[in-house]
C-alpha cells in the first residue's frame, strides 16, 4: 500500500551530495513531479551541487553548507521553521544528513530499510522503503518515490541548460564533429585509470577521427593529471580540465558522443544527457554505482579483485561492498576500452541509420 493514494501537499528531498548521487535523486524527483504536478517540493541539497540543478522547475532548494557545521544545520532549520511537510524523504546515510532531519517537521519520515541503512540512518525515520532486489542506486532512489505511491517508470532526466554554456561549448569544441569525453579523474587517485593508457585510448580515438576533449575539476590534481595524459599523447586534444563551472562541463558532456571515465560524478551527468559512457571500474560495483543508462558497456575487474580479497561474489557480501589496493585500476586494458568503445559507436552508426 503507497504511503499516499492521492497528491501530498508537500514534500521534502533530503540528499547533500555527490554529484553522482545527486543526478540519480534527479530522476526520482521529476518522477513525482510528473506524477503529482501540484505538490510543493523542497529539496535540501549541498552548496556545490546546487549549481548543477540551477534552474530546475518548480522546486524550492534549500542549501546546506557542510563546512558550516552545527550552524549551517541551524541555518536550514531557520529557514524551515514554522513549516511541516507531509514527508521527508531522507537519502542520505551519512550521520551528518540524519542530524540534519531533527530539525525538519514532517509527519511520515521515510528512510533506506535496515538492510541499507548505514551510520544508524533507521534511527532517524519512521518509515522505510522495502529492500531493493536491483543493487544500483538509482533504483533505490526510484524505490522512494514508488513507496510514496509514484507508478514505477524507467528514469528521465530535465536539467536545464541555458544558452550561454551551449556557446561557450561552441567555441571550446569544433562543430559538427565527433568528439569523445575523456574525465580521467575519480574522486581518489587509486580509482583513476593508468595516465598512459588514457593517453593511448586518446590517440587510438583520435586517429578514428574523433576529437578528444579532456575534462575535469579545477584541483591540482587533475590538472596535473590531464597535463600528463597530453604528454603522453601524439595526437592533439583539446584539454577543460579545471576550465568550466558545473554547468559547462554538464553542456560538454551533452555535446560528447561518447564519455569514457572511471567511478565519478561526469560519467553521471553525462548519463542525465543521454550521452554513452564507458566506465571504468574496480574498486566498486558498477551494478551498484555505474553510468545507468550504459550498464552493458562499463569495463569492470571488480568481480575478479572481489573474488580476490574476499573469496566470495558479491552476491554473499555487504551492499556496498568495495575492494581495496593502489594498482586494481591496472587490471583494467586497452584492448578492453577499446572493444567498448567499438560496440558503442557501432551501436550508433546502425541508430543513425
């Protein structure tokens, strides 16, 4: 039985962060927007991922800042006070987000059943969604808003993109031709792919006769990691690392006819486009967390590092289960990114036929 049989009046989203996470909740969201025109929705959200769902229809964001502490909690519950939803959704586990919920009113608290519900996030909501038989995140996303009582549907993602990032992809990127997206860097450098085998996949590409466009945050890191792929390349590309604001990379990514990326927040926003991605894993499931919409073309060693350190498929162990070690990404090959890279462009050619 749906928690609601007919349109709640309001409703409020609590999810922080990533970036990845954040696209998956986008779906969810839009899902009862569609399904419940009329109800108020408010979503709590982080101050970074806020920019990249700037201009969303008819959803009222409220911005915590993490790095504020205690007071960006009392910051959100000032601008809460005197209200009370019909529920809060809460999806995130962090125990931060779960002290967050105390000062948000709201008559049913739905949160992850127990089996999911890490840092003691059962504690903090009275009511919890079923257990999931799908292990990707998205799913458990969608299982929320089908708990409310919103018929099950495949994802659709709206997230606007205005006119001036379209240009300034236009005048970064040549048009009318083909480019492949290269986001080298994951969110710890044991996650990212080896530098010369991006630099190989680039030139293999590149003589393919796409563009390639590297991608990425303005950190140290992952400038200094594009500058090295470049080094290593013998054909040209065109390197954005560090060069646009969430926006404009959400519009390159848009503008790509193919991602290639490890377990990161582009290959995410690209999947919010439309945009195939190979993504690169070891470290984690990409059952659980990779590129949604191009699950069959993700090149994954993690089944192999599981069976590995743990002796066991990840059927037997925890949701969430991730692999350790510094050299796991070298597993993955060329030859293998290649093959991907092959099916999906082929895949293309037949649809633009």
């Amino acid at each position: 039985m749906p928690l609601f049989t007919s349109a709640p009046e309001s409703l409020c989203f609590l999810r922080l962060s990533a970036i990845g996470d954040v696209c998956h909740a986008v779906a969810a969201v839009q899902a009862v927007q569609r399904h419940w025109p009329e109800t108020k929705i408010t979503w709590i959200i982080g101050k970074v991922e806020a920019q990249l769902l700037e201009g969303l229809e008819d959803i009222e964001f409220i911005i915590f800042d993490k790095k504020a502490g205690y007071a960006g909690m009392k910051s959100v519950w000032k601008q809460l006070s005197g209200r009370r939803f019909d529920a809060l959704v809460h999806m995130q586990l962090a125990l931060r987000a779960s002290l967050l919920t105390l000062g948000i009113k709201a008559k049913y608290k739905v949160g992850f059943n127990k089996q999911r519900a890490k840092e003691g996030q059962w504690l903090f909501t009275n009511k919890k969604i079923a257990d999931v038989k799908s292990q990707h995140v998205l799913d458990s996303f969608l299982s929320f808003v089908e708990y409310l009582g919103v018929p099950k549907q495949p994802p659709k993602w709206n997230i606007p993109i205005h006119p001036k990032d379209h240009e300034w992809v236009a005048k970064h990127i040549p048009n009318n031709q083909k480019v492949v997206v290269i986001s080298p860097a994951a969110s710890k450098d044991e996650r990212n792919w080896l530098t010369n085998r991006y630099a190989q996949f680039a030139d293999y590409v590149s003589e393919q006769g796409y563009h390639v466009v590297l991608c990425g945050a303005p950190s140290e890191r992952e400038i200094k990691l594009g500058g090295s792929i470049q080094q290593h390349m013998s054909h040209h590309s065109i390197n954005l690392i560090g060069k646009t604001n969430l926006k404009q990379l959400l519009a390159v990514l848009n503008r790509a006819d193919l991602v290639l990326a490890p377990d990161s927040g582009p290959a995410h926003m690209a999947t919010t486009q439309g945009t195939a991605v190979i993504g690169l894993y070891a470290h984690s499931n990409p059952k659980r967390t990779g590129p949604y919409l191009s699950l069959d073309n993700t090149v994954s060693v993690y089944e192999e590092c599981l069976s590995e350190q743990y002796g066991k498929p990840d059927s037997k162990l925890a949701w969430g289960t991730r692999v350790k070690g510094s050299d796991l990404m070298g597993k993955i090959t060329l030859e293998s990114v290649i093959k991907q890279f092959h099916t999906i462009t082929n895949t293309q050619k037949v649809k633009a036929l």
